[in-house]
C-alpha cells in the first residue's frame, strides 16, 4: 500500500482518493478546533500560503478522540475557516487511534512511529509526505508548524522519481 491508495472525505461529505496528490508533498495533520494547540492552524495556513504554489497541499483532519472537537465536521470546518482563516482542505470528524481510526492514519503511524508507537498521542501531530508518497517525517502535537520550514523546502527541492 502507498499513501495514494487511500480514499478520504471531506467536510462537505465529498470523497477523494489521496493518488489527487501525486506529485505534491503534503502534510497531513489531526486537528481539534478546541484544542490548546489550535492556534497552529494560523501557522499551518501560513505554510500553505507560502508554499503552495511550489505544490505543497495541507489537509486537516479533524478527530474528537481527545474530546476537542465540536460536533460536526461543518462546524470544525467553518470555525477554522472563520477563527483562524484557514483555506486548505479539512475533512470528515474521524478517529486518529484504535480499531475505528481512519486507515490513512493508520498507515501514516505505522510509517513513522511516534514515541508511543504507532499512537497518536494529541491533536496537532504533524506528518510530512515527499512528492512521491513516502512519508518524511512526522511532528510532534507541540511542534510549531513554522519549525518545519527547512523539512518543506528540502521536500520541495526534491522532484518526483
């Protein structure tokens, strides 16, 4: 399996399979709109503003598995928009853990252990996928999506195989 077999769903119920992406590096981040660390979706809109031009794509996931989220992925969606001026794709509500989690999240803590394993341990952890699906790297929830700046560029460098 690659990154690029998986299906997800966006907020507005509409589903997509990642293969959209080929090409593109991408972070792919579980968000929470009432998480301490929501602050980060400024961040992470900056990045997108700043690379995505160069083919950079962020999709946000939201999960109410620590309890943070608010009840629809409508509502997580416009309070990102409206609150933190998010452009970039936000999903469906899905878990991030555990015998429900989405698959994609699944395979991206199965590529790169975190320090619990193959857990997600909060909202905001951070996974940097190349142009050619393989995942990079993956943050910490603390990690300022601005620290990540010199991973991106070096990603963006790099062509497709």
């Amino acid at each position: 399996m690659s990154i690029y077999d998986y299906t997800v769903t966006l907020e507005n119920g509409e589903s997509y399979s990642l293969s959209k992406y080929r090409g593109h590096p991408m972070i792919i981040v579980n968000t929470a709109t009432k998480c301490g660390f929501a602050p980060q979706f400024k961040q992470l809109e900056q990045l997108y503003q700043t690379y995505a031009d160069q083919g950079l794509m962020i999709l946000g996931f939201p999960s109410n598995q620590f309890k943070q989220e608010v009840s629809t992925s409508q509502e997580a969606a416009a309070a990102c928009r409206t609150t933190y001026g998010v452009s970039f794709p936000m999903h469906t509500i899905a878990d991030v853990n555990g015998k429900d989690a989405l698959p994609l999240f699944t395979y991206l803590t199965k590529e790169a252990p975190g320090t619990l394993g193959v857990s997600i341990k909060w909202n905001f952890t951070k996974f940097l996928v190349d142009r050619d699906g393989n995942v990079v790297k993956r943050y910490a929830p603390k990690t300022n999506p601005l620290k990540m700046t010199n991973e991106i560029e070096s990603v963006l460098q790099k062509q497709v195989k």
